[in-house]
C-alpha cells in the first residue's frame, strides 16, 4: 500500500515560515472531529522552524529546518497512549484523537523529536497531522506543501520499497537516527544544520598590494590522512563541509605557485572561518 512521506530539503529552506503560518491558518479556531481540535492561538508551532548559524563573519552560513511530527512507524506516542488515543493508518499517518487522549499528558511527553505539543488549555497532546482531513477530502497534499515557495517542503504517497530507493537515490536521511523510530519525514541536505565546515580566505601580497589567491591548492588532513581536497575560487576562499561537529584535530595545507606552503591546525568544536590567511 502506499503511504504518505514528506521530503525536506534544508539546502532550499530559507527560513520564511509559509509552512508554519499555513498550519495555524489551518487549524488556529477550527476543529476538526476525528483528526485535531483546534490549534492554539499562541505557544504552538506544529511545524518549528529552526535555525543554525555556522562560522564567523564573513564566511558564514545560516540553515533553516522544519521540524514537525515525524509520523514515525515505530512511534513511542503510540506503546504511551491508552485507550487507543493514538492511531497509526493505513497511509503512515499518526493521529492523536482529541477526545480519547485528554488528560494523557505521557502521550506528548514520549516524543523524543519533541514534535508533539501539549494543550493546557484543553488537556490534550497535539502534532501536525499532515493535514489528513484535506488529504481524506481529496487534496493532493498538505497546505504547508502547496504555500512552500522554495520548494524545500513537498510530500509523496510511495509503496514503501519505492520510498527507500528513492531515500538512496536521494541522500535522504532522518532527523535524530539514534532513537530508530522510522520516520516518514525525510531531510535532503542535512549536513547544512547537522554538521560543521573548515573555511578561510587566502591572499598575497605583490608590489605592496594585497589581493586574493586564485586557484591555491588546499587540502585537508585528519589523523594523518587527507579526508578533503579543494581550490581557492576567485575570492581566494575555499570550505570543507559535511564533518563531524566535535571532530577533534584537522590541518590545513595550502599551496600556491610562487608562494611558500602554509599549513595550520584546526581543532574543531563548531564551524571555524578563517579570513585572512596571508601566503608568503
């Protein structure tokens, strides 16, 4: 059968809040029976949108990454629940049932994404339910899909053997795969908020002037071994992506014709910028 999956890409999100906004224009005062009571006006965002500023000024990257309720297949919401006020259908979307959750404040409490919201108000866990009344009503997607204006945010109904070639072919990966909780909400480009970059910026002087270095050779060492190779574009800038945040100790060596090899060591915690590195 084919289940519903929705496919982030973080390279794409620019952090504008449409997905956000469509939620609660969806269900801020509107009751849905069966799928949702309403939204809160305030202290609610189904879909969190969260941001992660990498490396200093002026080689510095902001990411953006929508958060919801992963709809996960091996959901701990649903071992919490009682009374069946949490349902698993069969298209891979999880609903919390207004009525039969109140009170089961554990149900909200159990998410280790942290997606699922707490009413107080009404005494009852809330999540993003990916919009399944309009889904039922014969939408073909989710509103936060249709208002996305980069793309970043669009959803798919796959068999699931279809979804994982698709999860290969793609580089998709989950959110938090440490707690194994087989998400339907997958993220293209991840390593943009997840991980860390080395960069700098490499100039020379010649004739009393300082400009950039085009085209020096960079390489980057971890343990010994070279894990990184690049060339400084025509701003004399190069980055290494995608390492591991904590990573311990790196070296940087740079060479450039007619100038002396430059090497330094980098022992990275978060992202590190480096903007002038002057060749001799």
């Amino acid at each position: 059968m084919k289940k519903w999956n929705a496919i982030i890409d973080v390279e794409k999100c620019n952090g504008c809040h449409l997905c956000t906004l469509a939620v609660k224009d969806e269900y801020v005062g509107n009751d849905w029976p069966g799928y949702s009571a309403e939204m809160p006006k305030h202290g609610h965002d189904w879909i969190n949108i969260k941001q992660k500023v990498r490396g200093q000024a002026p080689l510095v990257d902001a990411a953006y990454i929508p958060v919801t309720c992963q709809h996960c297949d091996d959901a701990p919401c649903l071992k919490a629940a009682k009374n069946g006020a949490v349902t698993k259908r069969d298209d891979g979307i999880i609903i919390i049932d207004p009525e039969k959750s109140r009170g089961q404040k554990q149900i909200a409490e159990s998410c280790p994404h942290n997606s699922i919201f707490w009413n107080e108000e009404k005494e009852i866990p809330q999540i993003w339910t990916f919009d399944a009344h309009l889904l039922d009503d014969g939408w073909t997607g989710p509103r936060a899909q249709q208002v996305c204006a980069t793309g970043c945010f669009k959803t798919v109904k796959l068999e699931d053997s279809e979804m994982k070639k698709l999860a290969v072919e793609e580089g998709l990966e989950h959110l938090n795969p440490e707690h194994d909780t087989k998400p339907r909400v997958w993220y293209k480009n991840l390593f943009r908020y997840r991980d860390c970059f080395i960069a700098g910026s490499v100039a020379a002087e010649s004739d009393g002037i300082v400009d950039c270095v085009e085209g020096a050779t960079v390489s980057l060492k971890h343990n010994g071994d070279q894990v990184g190779a690049a060339e400084t574009d025509i701003y004399g800038d190069f980055k290494f992506d995608q390492l591991p945040e904590n990573g311990g100790d790196y070296i940087v060596e740079i060479t450039a014709e007619g100038r002396e090899p430059h090497s330094f060591k980098v022992t990275l915690g978060e992202s590190q910028s480096f903007s002038d590195i002057m060749l001799t």
